[in-house]
C-alpha cells in the first residue's frame, strides 16, 4: 500500500525539486550575473522580435506624394471603404499601400477623382496678414478666392470630377472708350460618359462675377472640346454639329445593341451607325385664305342723274352762205339735247386668313446608315435549332434593326446585315504565369531582410551572448565531499550517508547545488523505500542499533 502512494507523489515532488533547484542556481549566481543574465535574454527577445515585425510585414509602395491634410483625408476614406489597407508618413503628405494593391488602389481613386487638388477659396485671407497688403495684392487674392469657391460649386454637380476657373473681372480702364467686359473660361473633368450640362456651368458663372453675361462665358472639357463657348462661329458651330452626331449614333447603337443582345447573345454582333444631321436654322413664314369663309362687311350704294341741253349760236359754213338770197329769218343748225343716269353699289367681304410661322433651331436627320455583322457559328446554330434558314434569320435581325434605329426608307436610311466568322483576336489573353524568378524577384526584400536578420542574431549569439555565459557561469561552486558508507549498504544510503556526515568543522554552510538537493537524505531515504522495502527497513535497523 505504500509503494503506490509513493509513486503518485513521486512526479509532483520531482516538479517540485527541478523549480527549487533553479531558484537555488539563480540565488547562487548574486546580483550582478543574475542582471546580466536578464538583459540578455532581454536583447534576445528584442532583437527577435523585431526582426520577426520587419519580416512578416507586407512591403509598401507610395501611392501619391505631395498631398494636402484634406486630400489625404478623402483618399484615407475612400480606400477604407474598399478595405485596402493604409499606412502615411508623419507630415500628412504621402500615402502608402501594401505593393500589391498600389493599381487597385488608383483604380478606385481615379474613379472617385481622387486627388484633386482642391483650389482654396475665401480661406486665403486667413493666411494673408492685415499689415503690408497692396491695393494689387488685395484684387489678386480677392479673384483666387472666387475662381477657388466656384470651382467647388462645380465640381458638387454629379456629372463633375475636378473643374478649374479662370477669371477676368471687368475694368473700366483709364483710357478706354468703353469698359472691359468680364469674362471667364471653364475647364471641367467629366465623371462619366455623358459630359455636364455648359448651360448650367455658365449660370453659376454669370451669377457668381458681377457684370458678368453666360454668353462671355466658355466651358472645356480636359480633352479638348468645346461644351460651350461665347461666340457662335463657323468653327464652334461644326464642332457641336460633330458632337451632336457622335451622340446621336451613340443612342441609336444603345438602342440596337439592346435590341439584338436578348435575342443574339452578348459579343456574337457587332454594330455601327452613322448619322448625318443637318443644323441649319430655318423660319418659314406663311399665310393661307379661304374663299368659302367669307363674311358680308358692308355695303355702299351711289345713284346719279343728269339732264343737259346744248344750243350752238354759230352758224354752219357752206356753200349756202356765198349764194345771194332773200334775206330770211334763218336759225342755228347746231342744238343738242342729253340726260344720262348712273346707279354704283359696293359691297365689301371678310375672308377668314392663317398666318403660320415656323422657325427651326434644332437639328434635322439628312440620313442614318447602319452596319451589323453577325457571327455566322452562333447564327447557324440558332438556325438549325430553330429548324429555319440563315437568311430567315437575317431578315428577322434588319427588321429588328429597322424598328430598334428609327430608319426611313423615303429618307434615305439604309441598313446592311452580314454574316461572318469572327476572329479570335477579340478574346483577351491569359496572362501569363509567374515564374520561379518571378517569386524571387518579387520577395527579393524581403530574403534580404531576413538574410540581415539572421547575420545579427547569429553576430550577437557569437560576440555577445557566450562571453556573457562564460562570465556567469564561471567560479562554479563545487559539490560536496561524499564519505563512503558501510559496504553493506544500497548506493542510494551510501550518497545519503556521505551527505549526513558531511564534518561540521567546514568553513560556513556549503552552498546547496541541484546535484545535492537531489541526494538530500530525505530524498534517498524515500527513493531507497520505494525500491526495496524490507532492505530499506534492515537498514534503518542498523543504524539505531549502532545509536
């Protein structure tokens, strides 16, 4: 019954004695190999684990630099957003991403417009101090301020990225005869497609600058074109007559593409459209009357009535007048009598008239042509599924074509569908697989910091950690003197007995070392009982006989 008790608090004991024994070499070593010793293993820890943190973390790439605090405000906030994670330097200018996710991370604050450099508005005078300030200076800043506060307005429309404005204020002048009009110039970035209304943009303007007309105002996209400008010359005109037709076709292919993608299936057509407009501007003036409307107005009636008589005194001159006669009572030949009478009757009519006036400042279709080619595979699997022929199939496809793009055959619209095999050219490549070198390449940085890494830890074990063992574990106190027992006893009594009678006369209490906490006589008793009972006991025996 005692052997098992014994074995059960045989592990807990030899536990015990391993975390005595450190304790007792610890306290052997004194103070200052003990500090040594800890600012050791400190420095190993250190260094460890340090390098382990410049290991294992990700290296980074600059993303942008020379970015203001509010820049790097929105752009830290955008990339949150997308989850990319981000690191800046202490001056709030630079912004750092992991080196895999520098092209995803422009990507995405190209699409935001990030960074744009925003122009400060009426904050500039907070900088400018009061004293020293010229009447010049003064304007000067007074126009950054307002172009700055503009341009944020603009760039708060959806259809807007980034905007920068130009400005020049009106001034009467000295020696002018007329004063210099105010004027401005836009330039915009759009956020889609679609480019922002100019309209819009040059009422902001106009509203903005006092004087200011939205005719004096010009609106640029960055690629050069013209939304908007203060003159309508022959050049400003083309090139809204270019746009209007590149929009216009755009629409129609939308339209086409829409119609022909349910039925066809994405990437088996192709389309094209062209459109001719024409933008002349047209008034047509015109006046039409209706004889059988009409609408007695009034009626004037004149009677007139005369009586005349004529009486002529002279008389006739003939031959009669030369023949010598009796003088007789003759009378004038010539008497004339007339009456006439006359009856006038007016009558004035209203015909009912309308006036159409017509003026056209739009734009109208000179002719639209359109171009589908359609992959012949796909088309004749689709026909012989459908148990039809192909040029079934094309007639259906340019009658949708017909109806998707609005065409008219009195106009002039025409539209031509094909069948053909399509190349594979359109079908983009696999990239290719790194490589080995590749891989290297790539984490050629990080090799070379732990190559560095591992040089120190190997530099710092070789010159300073052994010269430190070396010190603290020199002077080693050496083990007790064991006197040897009766012959008659196990090993395990001899080292119990030498350890008992250890002389008394020795120079101060020797230092207990692990070796002789170990054979202790308690310990050796105890182990001496649980390998053999009964010689253990005969032992005992002895010795009290012996006293």
């Amino acid at each position: 019954m005692i052997r098992p008790a014994s074995q059960r608090g045989w592990g807990n004991m030899a536990i015990r004695d391993q975390i005595d024994a450190l304790r007792v070499s610890l306290l052997g070593l004194g103070a200052r190999r003990l500090a040594a010793l800890v600012a050791v293993g400190v420095a190993i820890v250190a260094i460890v684990g340090v390098g382990s943190y410049y290991v294992s973390r990700a290296e980074k790439d600059v993303l942008y630099v020379g970015l203001t605090a509010s820049d790097v405000s929105r752009i830290g906030a955008v990339l949150k957003e997308a989850g990319i994670p981000f690191d800046s330097n202490s001056e709030a200018n630079k912004i750092f991403v992991n080196r895999g996710d520098t092209a995803r991370a422009r990507m995405i604050l190209a699409e935001r417009g990030l960074p744009n450099n925003a122009t400060a508005g009426y904050e500039l005078f907070d900088k400018l101090g009061s004293l020293g300030l010229t009447s010049f200076m003064q304007n000067i800043t007074r126009v950054r301020a307002l172009e700055g506060e503009i341009a944020r307005t603009i760039e708060a429309m959806r259809a807007v990225n980034s905007a920068r404005v130009h400005l020049v204020m009106a001034d009467a002048g000295s020696f002018r005869r007329e004063p210099q009009a105010a004027t401005a110039s836009v330039v915009v970035k759009p956020a889609g497609a679609e480019p922002p209304s100019a309209a819009a943009i040059r009422q902001i303007v106009a509203s903005a600058v006092p004087g200011m007309k939205p005719d004096h105002v010009s609106v640029l996209s960055t690629d050069g074109t013209i939304l908007s400008a203060g003159d309508d010359g022959p050049g400003v005109a083309s090139g809204k007559m270019l746009d209007l037709e590149k929009q216009v076709s755009r629409e129609i292919n939308d339209n086409i593409r829409k119609t022909l993608t349910p039925v066809l299936g994405l990437g088996n057509f192709e389309t094209s459209v062209t459109v001719r407009l024409n933008l002349d501007r047209k008034q047509i003036n015109e006046t039409a009357f209706d004889p059988e409307s009409k609408a007695e107005r009034s009626t004037r009636t004149v009677k007139e009535s005369s009586n005349s008589q004529n009486t002529n005194q002279k008389w006739n001159i003939s031959v009669e007048q030369n023949i010598p006669t009796d003088q007789q009572n003759t009378k004038p030949s010539d008497q004339s009598k007339r009456a006439s009478e006359r009856k006038e009757e007016t009558t004035n009519y209203e015909v009912s008239s309308k006036s159409v006036t017509t003026q056209s400042e739009g734009y109208r279709v000179e002719n639209i042509a359109v171009a589908v080619v359609l992959n012949r595979k796909p088309l004749l699997a689709a026909a012989d599924s459908a148990k039809t022929a192909p040029d079934e199939q094309i007639r259906v496809v340019e009658r949708l074509v017909s109806s998707a793009a609005g065409l008219d055959s009195l106009r002039g619209d025409k539209a031509t569908v094909v069948a053909l095999d399509f190349a594979g050219g359109n079908e983009f490549d696999q990239a290719p697989s790194l490589t080995f070198w590749d891989h290297v390449m790539e984490g050629l940085g990080s090799y070379v910091i732990a190559a560095a890494l591992l040089i120190s830890t190997i530099l710092f074990v070789a010159v300073g950690l052994r010269p430190s063992l070396r010190m603290i574990l020199e002077n080693k106190p050496k083990p007790a003197p064991q006197i040897a027992a009766d012959k008659r006893t196990t090993p395990v009594l001899e080292t119990v007995a030498a350890t008992v009678e250890t002389p008394d006369n020795a120079e101060g209490p020797p230092l207990p070392t692990p070796s002789a906490k170990k054979n202790s006589p308690l310990k050796s008793v105890e182990k001496a009982i649980a390998e053999d009972e009964e010689k253990a006991a005969a032992v005992l025996i002895d010795w009290i006989r012996e006293g």
